[in-house]
C-alpha cells in the first residue's frame, strides 16, 4: 500500500485529496492517513494542505526497493530486491537466497553492514546511509574457469556508470578495483557455488564510497563526495549500476568476453605500470603488459621473462 501510495503521489503533478487516494486504492481515509504517517516516518516529505490534499515534496536518499525499481529499465536485474537498513554483510544473505534457488537478477542491498566483506580475506568499512552495498544473484551457463570474465565485466560496468553519472574519472585496478588517482574508491567481491564443471550461481558483490567522509574510511580509500565535493544521490547510481551491468552481462553473451576486455583495457590504470603483485608468499615486480583471454594479468619482469597471475594484490609502484 505504501508503495502504491508513493507511486500515485510521484506520477501526480500538485495535490491529491485523500478522498480521491482512498477511492484509487478502495480503502478507508484512515488507512491513507496512517500510511502516509508512516512513510513520512521513513524521511518522506509529505505535504498535506487543507481543502487540496497530499503532495510529495522530497523522497530520502534510501536505497528502499521501490525507489530502485521505479523508472528502473532492466529485465532481469533488480526485478526483486531485498532490503536490509542493517545486515552484517550481503554477501551472506544473497548467497544463502542463491542456495535457495532465488532467481538471476536478485539484489541484496543495505543501508549499512556490520561485517561487511572485502577481497582475500580483508573487511569493508560500510558506514550507514553513505555507500552503496549490494550483492547481485547470476545464473550465468559457465564452467567455474570462465566465472573470472563476471570480475572484470563487473568492473567495466561499475566504472563507467561512476564516470557517466558523477562525472568522476575512476580507473580499473586489475583486477576489479575501482580508483581515483591512487586512492581507492569501490570495490567487487566475487564468489561463487559451483560443482567442477557448472556454476550453480555467482553472486557479484559491489561497495562503493559515494557520500563517506574522509575520517569515515580505512586510509588510501576516497569517496565521491571527497573526489567531486558534492553529494550524489545514491538511488540513480545505483540504478545506473544495475542498467549498465545488465548491458555488460548481455554483451558477453552475444559477444564474447573479448568485448569486455577491449573496454577493460581502455579503463585500467594497471596496464603499462610498474607494479608488484603479491600471491600468497611471493612476490613479484615488473610492468603490467596485458591481461589474457582469461582476465590474467601479464606481467613482464626486468630480465623480459612474461608470467601470468590469475589472482594476488596488485600494488601500483
Ligand atoms: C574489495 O575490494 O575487497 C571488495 C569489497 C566488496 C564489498 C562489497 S559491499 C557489498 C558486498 N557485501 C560485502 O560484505 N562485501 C561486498
């Protein structure tokens, strides 16, 4: 009913009486009273003028289902969002709703996680009401070896809608960070269910510092607000996101991955650098020459002998 009554208010240009609302949605003024009371409790600005009704002034800056999905044009991804305001990390919760079988395309989001998770083992600082924090459910028909192309295809889709939408020029640390300049800005976190040969389903996790403040993050991090000092309003980015990831995921399986990784090659900053990779207990420095058709990163050592890594920290030098 809240969704609906939000719905009415956005596509209805200057006031609507309550009479009127109650009659669209064939229930009692009361009930429209308490459910606008308890939108405006949610950081609706919701005006009511005697004699002409309700108008809807401002919408919060949440990352409430109905919000992502209202003007929202993909066909798969986002189509069901579960929402959380506090989670610990929704990396978990997508991946026990990918272990109950919930369809390609669902969403997990907070507002904040208590636990949230990053690459090899490290933590996300996930503040409330600043970032983005979700977690995408895919079916993709792959092998488990071909699951590294969704890595570096999440990163392509994430920095060009950072770019298009914020005007913010972030590159593409290999493999899938997101920087301005040195300092990093968003991260992708992928895992995955699979038997030897099949992938059951990946679920691709995405944070990124959009309204943080400096003291707010882990040091060598920024935010958008930091970067372009002015707040972004978290909805239509993250809408953008899910858009430009769904273009991405369809253009690999019409084109292939080599689609993704022209367009990887043209984002990176990793790519003719001096760089350190660490893996485990070793390692080495070189430039980074190329990535591979797996998404490896090529690197070539001092004495011109090429390695490839398929995992490990990169660190620019
Ligand atoms: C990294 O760069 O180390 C990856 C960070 C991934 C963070 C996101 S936030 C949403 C999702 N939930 C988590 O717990 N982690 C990912």
């Amino acid at each position: 009913m809240k969704n609906k009554i939000i719905q009415i208010l956005k596509s209805h240009d200057g006031h609507m009486s309550g009479e009127e609302m109650s009659q669209k949605l064939k229930v009692s003024r009361a009930a429209i009273w308490k459910n606008v009371e308890e939108l405006r409790h949610q950081g609706y600005e919701i005006l009511a003028v005697p004699n002409l009704g309700y108008r809807l002034a401002s919408c919060p800056d949440k990352l409430f289902p109905s919000e992502i999905q209202c003007g929202l044009k993909t066909k798969i991804l986002g189509k069901k969002i579960i929402y959380f305001d506090s989670v610990q990390s929704t990396m978990e919760e997508a991946f026990r709703l990918g272990m109950e079988g919930s369809e390609e395309g669902t969403v997990v989001c907070a507002e904040g996680q208590t636990k949230g998770k990053g690459r090899l083992g490290r933590s996300w600082m996930s503040p409330k009401g600043k970032g983005i924090y979700m977690s995408i459910i895919l079916r993709p028909n792959m092998s488990p070896g071909q699951a590294s192309q969704l890595t570096l295809l999440s990163a392509v889709a994430l920095c060009e809608s950072v770019r298009r939408v914020t005007g913010v020029q972030a590159t593409i640390k290999w493999p899938n960070d997101l920087l301005v300049g040195k300092k990093k800005l968003a991260g992708i976190l992928t895992e995955l269910n699979a038997e030897m040969d099949r992938v059951w389903f990946v679920v691709v996790g995405v944070g990124i510092n959009v309204n943080t403040s400096l003291h707010a993050l882990p040091e060598g991090s920024t935010s958008l607000k930091v970067e372009a000092k002015q707040s972004f309003l978290r909805v239509a980015l993250m809408q953008d996101i899910l858009e430009s990831f769904e273009q991405w995921y369809e253009r690999l399986a019409i084109q292939g991955f080599k689609a993704v990784t022209k367009r990887w090659r043209e984002l990176s900053s990793t790519l003719g650098r001096r760089v350190c990779i660490h893996n485990g207990e070793k390692s080495l420095e070189g430039e980074a020459v190329d990535i591979n058709e797996f998404g490896a990163l090529i690197i070539c050592n001092d004495d011109g002998v090429k390695m490839t890594h398929m995992a490990g920290d990169v660190v620019e030098v």
